[in-house]
C-alpha cells in the first residue's frame, strides 16, 4: 500500500500531464481549422509537418507519464472490471496514437506530390480520401481519450 503522500504526488502528476495531453489536442483541432482556413496548400503541408513533430513530443511524453502515473495508482488498488477496461481502452489509444502518425506521415507525402503535380487528379482523390480517413481518426482518439478519462474518474472515487 502507498502512502497518502506519493498518491498524492503520483496524482498530481498525472493530472498535469492528462491535462496537457487534453488541452494539446484540442488546442491541435483550433490550430489545425485556423491554418486550414487561412494558409496556402503549400505553407499549409510545411506548417502541419513541423506542429506534428513539436507536439508528438510534448503530448507524446504527457501521455507516457499520465499512463505510467496511472498505472502505478492502478498497482495500489484491487483490480475489477473498472481497471480492465481502462487498460483496454489505453491500448487501444495507444494503436490509434501510432496509426495516426503513419497516417500523418502518409498525408504528408501524399500531399507534397499533389502540390508537385496540381493537374493529377488521382493523387487529388487520394488526398481528399485521407483527409476524411484523419478527421475519422482523430475523433476515434478523442471519444477515446474521452472513455479514459471517464474510466479514470470511476477508478478515482
């Protein structure tokens, strides 16, 4: 059993860093409609490149230690339907998290060749279809966050 102390501490933390990854996400939706709206195709593709780098680390290390926080707040309570389903559905946003980034990966090559070739209109399709793939994505990972947090204040009380 861990003392009232470093629960709080590991509290604490995890909070912190559930609090970055949430308010980076939505923070990414309000960039990500404001540059969409407002930037050339070619600023556009360079500007998404450069925020998916910067921010996969900032909410990629929030999310590592929100998980590794949580987990060990886990290790401290008896397990029930509860635990397991959180587990299940931080795995399942940890699969989401990485076929995002190949998606991202894909989109960004996919778009740099239709910027190259303007009048192709296969590669047009292809990215019309990927971006429609990512807005599915990116709500099958914040109705998944959503499910966690939910999950977390379950096991909290």
């Amino acid at each position: 059993m861990m003392s009232e102390t470093t629960r709080a501490v590991l509290l604490g933390v995890f909070t912190l860093a559930s609090g970055i990854w949430v308010g980076g996400y939505v923070a990414i939706a309000a960039v990500a409609s404001a540059g969409t709206a407002t930037l050339d195709p070619a600023a556009r593709v360079a500007f998404f490149r450069a925020l998916g780098r910067r921010y996969l680390w900032i909410g990629g290390v929030a999310l590592a230690v929100a998980f590794g926080t949580g987990a060990a707040l886990l290790s401290d309570r008896s397990w029930d339907g509860t635990a397991t389903a959180a587990v299940i559905v931080a795995a399942a946003l940890v699969v989401a998290l990485a076929v995002g980034v190949g998606q991202a990966r894909r989109m960004t090559r996919l778009r740099r060749a239709a910027l190259a070739a303007p009048q192709d209109r296969r590669l047009a399709d292809q990215v019309e279809r990927g971006a429609r793939a990512a807005v599915l994505l990116r709500a099958a990972i914040g109705l998944l966050t959503l499910a966690l947090i939910a999950l977390g204040a379950l096991l909290a009380t």
